[in-house]
C-alpha cells in the first residue's frame, strides 16, 4: 500500500536545497514541500493550523508546545538553521549605546513575541558575557518593517519582573529605531531603515563577524535556531516515519557540504560572490569537518545552553533536558 504524501514545510536555505529540488527524498516517499517568504509563516501554519506533516519549526516555538498538558509534536534532532546573533542586536545612534552594558535601562525591540530563537541567544550571550539580564530592560514587540500584533500562535510568557508591551498601532520596529522611540532591536532579519543605509541606526558589536568567531572559538557553540518536528500523532501511526525524516534532512545537509567542498576546485563560481573560496578557507580551519552537525550527542551542549536560556528567561515552566526534546528512536544518533 502506498503511503500517503507528505506536506513539508520548510525554508529554502542550502541545508534543504536537495530536499526542494528532489535529488534528495523522503525514501521514496511522495512529498510536497512548500516555503515562505519568512519562516515564522511556516511556524504559524503549522502550530495553529496544523497545516504539514513535517515542518520546521523555531526552537522556542517548539519548546512552548511542551508546555501543553497533550505536547502536539515531536522533533528530530536535524538543525537545518544555524545563525551567530550578536550581529542580530542593532542600536539608535543616539541613544547612548556603544558597548552591551550600556542597553541596561533601554527600550529594546523585538519581532513578534518576547523571546524569538534570535532574542533568546542574544539574551543570554547578553546575560553571560555582559552581565544585562531582560530585566534590566524594556521590551517593545512588534512588527519589523511594517505593523503587526505579537504572533496569537504560541503563549508569551514572561516573568512578571520583566517589562513586556506591544509597540504602539500603526508604528513599526524599523521606524521606532530610526526615530529613537526605542533604543536597540533584536532581529533576526535586518531592520529596512538598515537596508536604507540610516545614519541613525548601526549594529551594537560593529565588526561583528570577529566578535562572533571568537565566540566561536570560546564556547564551540554554533547557535541552533530551529528544529523539524512531526505531528506526535502521525509519527505513532507510521513507525519509522521520524527516521526517514531525520535520514531525508540529514542527506540534504551533507550534500550542502559536499557541494561547498566540490566547488573549492572551481573557486565556488556558482554563487559569483567574491572570495567565497576565501571564507571557505578560514572556516574550514576553524570548525570541524561537519560545520552543521545533526543528531543530539554532537549538539548538547549548545542545546543545553539555550535551554538553560530559555528557563532562565522565563520561556519554560521547568527546566528541559536536551533527551526530552527528541523522539525516543533517535536519542542516540
């Protein structure tokens, strides 16, 4: 019997460009895999509609659904985004920041919710390294470059020491930087009044690439951004389901990498971007083989940490451990 197709919901990034373009499958499954122009569409089609079988999903997203009395998903331990984010906090030029310690006391945008995969790294890298815990600010959620409500999709928690309120009707985040009315942005995506080339706005940590490598070279951690997750009710009527799941994410991540080492012989001419031979280089000398790693025992410890960053900021109702996220089939790849 055939089984049915699936409907995938993922981004287009090059750890699932084979999974869109079909040289990878699902072991042989039939898929229909569908993207969005940003990826918290995909969280909410699937959190509130539960539109796909198998969707990425933000990690907090996914860490909020446990909180549920009867959990809806269960993930697998591929990463297919992975993003340093002391580049992602940008700040008003003339709001008195030039260095972490000084957002303490500052109004601090943020896209969406309280605690997005973005916020929560940069919040606890603030927090870790720079001593500004959440309460020492005031948080301001919105939309970026144009109006929105918080996301209805997934509970805001926060603690009650922490200032949480909306932006105001009709004023975006990019526009309350530019203007002042709030002193720093966490975002994921660039702020348009950035892209526009404000000379009111500029990024916290100026050469952020240096500061992010040494990060890097501290901690050996690459910060996860999300996950892939399955409705629990399917993966318990199809057995296996997780594992070629896991499989199909896992192939069209190696063969990312595989394409980025084959195109060293040609200087990596199929993107045309300069010197990408070059940052291929310095990379190869600083992580391992696999720059991308899936599977839990290869990714503890930055899971753990985020967990920890996402009870200490009030994200859990408990403290998580890294073997409660995963389906039991594959804790030990």
């Amino acid at each position: 019997m055939t089984e049915p197709t699936l409907h995938v919901g993922t981004m287009p990034y090059d750890t699932t460009r084979a999974l869109l373009d079909g040289s990878v499958t699902f072991d042989g499954n039939q898929a229909t895999i569908e993207s969005a122009d940003i990826v918290s569409d995909i969280f909410r089609r699937m959190v509130h509609d539960r539109e796909f079988d198998v969707a990425e999903l933000g990690l907090t997203v996914y860490l909020r659904t446990l909180d549920s009395d009867d959990p809806p998903f269960v993930a697998i331990p591929a990463f297919p985004a992975r993003v340093f984010r002391h580049s992602a906090i940008f700040i008003n030029t003339a709001s008195g920041i030039s260095r972490p310690e000084d957002l303490a006391g500052k109004a601090v945008g943020e896209f969406g919710m309280y605690g997005q995969d973005s916020g929560v790294w940069a919040k606890g890298i603030l927090s870790d390294d720079y001593g500004v815990t959440p309460d020492r600010c005031r948080w301001v959620i919105g939309g970026l470059d144009r109006p929105a409500p918080p996301f209805d999709f997934v509970p805001q928690p926060h603690p009650a020491d922490v200032q949480v309120e909306q932006a105001p009707p009709g004023r975006s985040l990019s526009a309350m930087l530019d203007s002042g009315e709030i002193h720093a942005l966490i975002s994921a995506n660039v702020p348009q009044c950035v892209m526009d080339g404000s000379p009111h706005v500029a990024r916290l940590f100026a050469d952020h690439e240096a500061v992010e490598r040494d990060y890097y070279r501290r901690t050996a951690i690459f910060p996860i951004m999300h996950t892939v997750v399955l409705p629990r009710s399917l993966a318990a009527t199809r057995p296996g389901l997780a594992r070629t799941v896991y499989d199909a994410y896992l192939a069209a991540k190696n063969a990312a990498m595989e394409r980025y080492r084959n195109g060293r012989k040609v200087y990596q001419i199929r993107t045309m971007l300069p010197w990408t031979n070059a940052l291929f280089d310095r990379n190869a000398d600083m992580f391992p083989a696999d720059w991308w790693p899936y599977g839990l025992e290869n990714n503890r410890t930055t899971l753990d940490t985020f967990l920890r960053y996402h009870f200490e900021q009030g994200l859990s109702a408990r403290r998580l451990t890294c073997d409660e996220l995963f389906t039991p089939e594959l804790l030990a790849t």
